[in-house]
C-alpha cells in the first residue's frame, strides 16, 4: 500500500524549499531564453528547479516516474504506477515581467487517477493541496466544497487571446460566455486560475490550449471539492495529451458545455 500521506508531507517541505529557492533567484539576474517562439519563455530557475524536484523524487521514490515541463523527468507513454506530473513555474511570463503571478505545480498520479495535488503562490506563500479523499487546504486552512453557481453571477478566468480570431475555436463562442457572465479576469498562469476556483474566487476557467504540466496538480485539486474538470467538449482530460480546459464549480460547467459549447470540436493539433 501507497503510504500517501507520507509522501504528501514529504512534497509540501520539498514544495516550500523550492519556493524559497526560487524567492532567493530573484535577487540576481534571471537567463531568459524562448523556446516554441518569442513569447514562449524559460528561464535557468525552471530548468534548476525542475530538476530539484527530480533529484529528490528519484532518490526517495526510485519506482514512480516524472513528467516535467522542461524535459528532465521520463517519457511517459503510458498512465502505469506513479507518476509526478511537474510545472517547476506555471507563469514564467509573469515570473519574468512582473516577479509574481507565478506557481509551482505537482500533481501525484497512480494509473492515470489523481492522487495529490499542489499549487504553490511562491510570492504570497499560499499553498493549496489536496489528497484525495482526505479535503483540499490552502495552507493550513481546509478549504470548502465549491456549491452550484450560475453563469450571471460568475467571476470567470479566460486568456484574452482566445477572444481573438485563432484555430481552436470560433471564438464569437466566447463572447457570449463573457457578456453573460458577471465579469472576467486574467491571471497569466493556468495553475493559479485553477487555484482561484479551488478558493471559490473564480467560479469557471476557460483554456484552448494546455499541457498535463499545466493542469494536473489543480485538476487534483478541484475534483476533491466537488468541482469539474474536463476539456471544453466535456470528454475526460489525460495526463498523456494536451487539450482544451474547463474547470468550474458544478452547474456552471454543464451550462457552458451545453448552452454555450455544444458546438466545440477539440482540434488534436
Ligand atoms: P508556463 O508559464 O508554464 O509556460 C499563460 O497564459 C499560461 O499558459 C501559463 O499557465 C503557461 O504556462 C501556459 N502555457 C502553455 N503553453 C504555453 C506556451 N506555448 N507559451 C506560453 N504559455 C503557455
Ligand atoms: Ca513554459
Ligand atoms: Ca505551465
Ligand atoms: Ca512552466
């Protein structure tokens, strides 16, 4: 048997080393590098934290295996045993540009289910977690099951870019959901939108376009409160894919899949 609360105990202190770590980089210059293009950024502080969290999962966990954003980690084909799902900075643009807005996050999976879950705010100090079947914590504070929500009262993530002409949807799709809903904002990191609706701050987030790094610790998350996570077709997210997103507290997530989505296709490339 799995012993999952010694390795939840064991990642939070990880979790709160690397973030101090990463609060110390900042002092000297950052090495900034793009990588799929212009915009698409990494910096020495994702590789090297990164590669902290492989260093201690291998020497402590030599079984499970790693999926990582900057490609230290394995490659997984397949959802067998454990894996560690790792964003080391979900917001790098933000970690850049603006020294906040950024996270850390882990998500622990056992044949493809989520089993832990972690987003770290490293500048506020926040800490959500979740172990499944055992609630989900903003630091030590265990936060509530998220309740039906409307879309007229509903405080909505969305990336402004997918309001604009793009391939993956017909984005006049959107408008709609923006006029409807009560308002809507942009935080810059997939990983901290999903933490907003874990707290209840948000009621839905909307992503085209995300990698298992993005999603897996927050999908942990909010499904142990009661929230949905699926892509914008409604289908079940993998670990394994890159896919659309829709996380949302329940009654808003089947209004905007079937009032306003219905038509969505999900494009695989
Ligand atoms: P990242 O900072 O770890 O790359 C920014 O809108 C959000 O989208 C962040 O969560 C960012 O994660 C994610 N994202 C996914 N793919 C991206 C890409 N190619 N370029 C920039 N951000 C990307
Ligand atoms: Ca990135
Ligand atoms: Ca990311
Ligand atoms: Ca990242």
């Amino acid at each position: 048997m799995t012993d999952w609360k010694h390795i939840d105990e064991m990642t939070k202190a990880w979790i709160k080393e690397a973030g101090e770590q990463i609060r110390e980089s900042l002092k000297n210059t950052l090495e900034v590098s793009s990588k799929s293009n212009a915009n698409d950024l990494v910096t020495n502080v994702d590789r090297e934290t990164e590669l902290f969290f492989i260093e201690k999962i291998r020497q402590t966990f030599p079984s499970h295996r790693i999926l990582g954003e900057e490609g230290g980690g394995d490659e997984i084909e397949d959802t067998n045993g454990i894996i560690w799902v790792i964003d080391p900075i979900d917001g790098t643009m933000n970690f850049v540009h603006m020294n906040r807005n950024f996270a850390i996050s882990i998500g622990v999976f056992e044949n493809g289910k989520g089993k832990l879950g972690y987003i770290y705010d490293v500048i506020r100090d926040e800490l959500f977690s979740a172990q499944i079947g055992e609630g989900a914590y903003l630091n030590g504070d265990k936060l509530d099951r998220l309740q039906e929500t409307s879309i007229e009262t509903a405080i909505i993530g969305v990336n402004p870019f997918w309001l604009t002409n793009n391939m993956r949807i017909d984005y006049q799709l959107l408008h709609r959901i923006v006029k409807d809903a009560r308002g809507t904002r942009s935080i810059g990191s997939a990983a901290l939108e999903m933490a907003s609706v874990a707290a209840g701050w948000f009621d839905a987030y909307i992503a085209l376009r995300l990698s298992p790094w993005d999603f897996a610790g927050g999908w942990v998350i909010v499904e142990e409160l009661g929230g949905k996570v699926t892509r914008l077709d409604g289908k079940p997210l993998s670990i394994l894919e890159k896919s659309s997103l829709l996380v949302a507290k329940p009654g808003i997530h089947e209004t905007i899949i079937q009032k306003y989505l219905n038509n969505f296709v999900e494009r695989k490339e």
